[in-house]
C-alpha cells in the first residue's frame, strides 16, 4: 500500500523567495522537506491568477479544459462580470453579493466544467478519503452546509473539508480563520485544522493551502522582509503537521508530500487601466483585468475583430504581449508586430498560451502585462510599489517544487494531479494532461 499523501500549496511563493529563506536557515519545515526529496522550478498555467492555478493544480488540467479562465471574466451566457475577488472595490463593482456567490459557490458548482474531473473525485471514487483544507478548488462528492446560520446553499466538497471555517466537516477546536488575515490567522487556521488531520490520520490525501506570503508579497513585494517573515509563518503551518506526528521523520514515515506554489510574483512600480486603448468601442467590448492579466470580450454586432483589439495595444507600455485565435492558429502581437505564439520566448508559452484561449469563458483577445506593470481591477485597486503576478513572463510563471517519496519527476502544476492518483495507483481521466515525464 503506497504511503499517504499531503499536498503543501503555498499561494505565490517564488524560487527566489523559497530558496533564500532556506538558505538562510529560517523555514526548518521546509528545509527537512528538500534534505529528503527533490527540488526542481516548475511551470504554472497561464494566466497565472490563484482561481486558475489552483484549478489546474486540483483538475490536472490547464483554463481549456477546467474552464476557469481568470480572475475576473465576462460570463457570455448571463452577460454578466464574474468577479473572484481582486479587492473588495472591485467585487463591489461587479456586485458584491453576487461576486460572493461567484467566489464562494459557483465556481466549484457551476463555473467548474463538468468534465473535468478533480483529483478529490477520482480518488474518493477508488473508494479513497481525501482532504482540502482552505483551497479555493474544492469539488468533491460530499454535501456540506454553510457554518454560518441562516444560511442554507449547499457545497459540494471532499470528505474532509475545511474552508476558511465557513465549510468544516468536522469540528477541530480551530480558530476563526479570517480575523486578522495580516497578522496571519488564515493559516493559523489551516495549521490548526491540519494538525488535528494529521494526529488522527484522518485521510489518504491533502491538499493543505496556506495563503499567507501572497497578501504579504502583493503589499510589500515579492522580496520584503514581510514575506520572509510570512514564510516563517508558512513554515511553522507546514512544521505543525510534523508535530502532529511527533516529527519530521515520523512524518515522512507516514507521507509522501508534494510542496510547490501555484504562480509566482514580480514587483510592479506602475499601473495602467486597459480600458483606456478601447474607450473610443467601449460599447462593443468588455474588458477584463485584474493584476497582470487581462481579457477582452467582443460583444454581439462589435464591428472590430481581435486583431483589431490587438493593434489598439500597439505602443501601450502596460502589455508586453496580447494573444488571439486566427483560425487554429495562436497569434502573439509583441512590439506591434504579430508573430506565431511558437516564437515567444516566455516558459512554455505556446501550451499555455494555446490552453488559455481554448477555454470557452476566454475573451477573445488575452493580454500579458510588461514587466513592472499592473492592470487595474474593476474598481481602479492595483498593487504599484508591492508585487502581483498573471502574465507569462519567468517571475508571474515559475514555481518552487518539493516532491519526498513520490517518484514522478513533475515539471507543471498541471502534472500534479496526475502524478498523485498514479501514485495511489488511481486510473488518470481523459481529463488530465499527460505528465511531461510519461509522455
């Protein structure tokens, strides 16, 4: 019998931060993780936005086929914004009680494509028990009501699930997630909650997400000394569940444990509203942005086509790149010239360019920011003078990965849930990717 799984996702944790915290000797967790296993960069989805990333990690599968395409998306069947959460001006603006709604359940209940199959489903259906802590991809097979009374729309989660204690499966004793999140009470909470897991064996697998240095590098920038600190904190969440155990080695006699972020982050100085190219359609399109990434939609009788669009983005300093379908091909406009998506240089740009716009909810036009820039969200909010992330340049892109007794040497964070079902001997949907290493 193959040894039980946990999965570590540390929300927007860089190489760069990751390897300088333990080098510097401050995250022991961490560093007993790497003595143990393998350490390897490895490449996020595009855009690199936490509501992609985290489905493409849960589904196995990048934006074309779990179709969650951004942050914040134009839903063409309801001619509506979705908006996931860039700030709470921004959810104000598309409506925030809808906005919650989008965030908290329709994006597992509807939003989520049907077909793709999350690795909670696939190994709850080989009769496994699976996990997730806090992650915002959480599709499972069990029905959960809403901690909060009063309140009676049902979830549909693992069966262990814990989100942000407004979804619990079971009571733990763990504190109030999300009251002070700068002081680091949301994954206090996770740890809390994972300890207890882990000193009852609760589980085959988990998902255990700790959010911690992405809010500290978003407001200080990817390389402050708050998000070394917050990774202190990260480690001391991922050091709690060696605890549990009574210590790392008793851990890693249990599990096998896979550590990786899911994008990176970049400083951004400077921010632009990409509304400003398309003012003179602004009744033809609808336009989409949120940190580094944005979309734009054609609406019905636009009398402009994407490379329209794209031309309109010639000399705006914000982009470095947009990307459109002409035909079956993927179309890069860099420098006002256009070019075939083949001759970017960004990680892995052509797969994850062309699974972007084969996502049904995609704008017509995508938009990578430049780097340093920033794409104001709806209600105007960016993070000039802190750190964001999205677009497909190496810093928005690349990731740390940690992997200790699992033998899948992984290059995406779409290879991880493959990887994790091969490992449990668990058959791989047609849903996910192939794992770069079977290919």
């Amino acid at each position: 019998m193959p040894k039980k799984l946990v999965l570590v996702v540390v929300d927007g944790m860089t190489p760069a931060a990751f390897e300088r915290v333990i080098e510097g000797g401050r995250a022991p967790a961490m560093s007993f993780l790497v003595e143990h296993g393998d350490y390897r960069p490895a490449t996020s989805v595009f855009p690199s936005l936490t509501p992609v990333c985290l489905t493409s990690i849960a589904t196995g599968a990048g934006p074309g086929v779990h179709h969650i395409p951004s942050l914040v998306w134009w839903n063409r069947q309801e001619r509506r914004i979705v908006e996931y959460g860039s700030s709470l001006p921004a959810l104000r603006a598309a409506g925030l009680s809808q906005s919650l709604v989008d965030t908290i359940f329709n994006m597992n209940a509807r939003h989520l494509a049907h077909e793709a199959v999350t690795v909670y489903e696939a190994l709850e259906d080989a009769g496994l028990v699976a996990a997730a802590v806090n992650i915002t991809c959480y599709r499972g097979r069990h029905r959960y009501l809403p901690t909060l009374p009063g309140v009676h729309r049902a979830a549909y989660g693992p069966r262990r699930f814990f989100f942000y204690g407004l979804f619990e499966s079971d009571r733990t004793g763990a504190p109030f997630a999300v009251r002070s999140r700068r002081a680091g009470s949301v994954d206090a909470y996770a740890a809390a909650v994972g300890r207890w897991l882990v000193t009852r064996d609760g589980f085959d697998f988990l998902a255990y997400y700790l959010s911690g240095y992405d809010f500290a590098a978003h407001e200080g920038g990817p390389d402050g000394a708050a998000t070394d600190l917050a990774l202190e904190q990260i480690d001391a969440a991922v050091g709690a569940l060696f605890e549990a155990t009574g210590g790392p080695d008793e851990f890693l006699e249990r599990y096998a444990v896979v550590l990786l972020s899911d994008h990176g982050q970049t400083a951004v100085e400077r921010a632009a509203h990409l509304e400003a190219p398309f003012a003179d359609v602004a009744g033809e399109v609808v336009v989409a942005a949120s940190n580094r990434a944005g979309q734009v939609y054609l609406l019905p009788g636009a009398r402009v086509d994407a490379a329209g669009l794209a031309r309109r983005l010639d000399g705006f300093a914000a982009v470095d790149v947009s990307l459109r379908r002409e035909g079956d091909e993927v179309i890069a406009r860099r420098d006002g010239a256009d070019a075939s998506v083949e001759q970017l240089d960004h990680p892995d740009a052509a797969r994850r360019a062309r699974s972007a716009l084969a996502n049904p909810n995609a704008g017509e036009l995508l938009v990578s920011a430049a780097e340093g820039w920033e794409l104001a969200d709806l209600g105007g909010r960016h993070h000039a003078g802190g750190g964001s992330h999205g677009s497909l340049v190496a810093g928005d892109s690349f990731v740390p990965l940690v992997t200790v007794g699992l033998r899948a040497e992984l290059q995406r964070t779409t290879d991880i849930a493959p990887a994790v079902l091969e490992h449990f001997g668990v058959a791989v949907p047609e849903s996910m990717e192939v794992p770069a290493h079977a290919r």
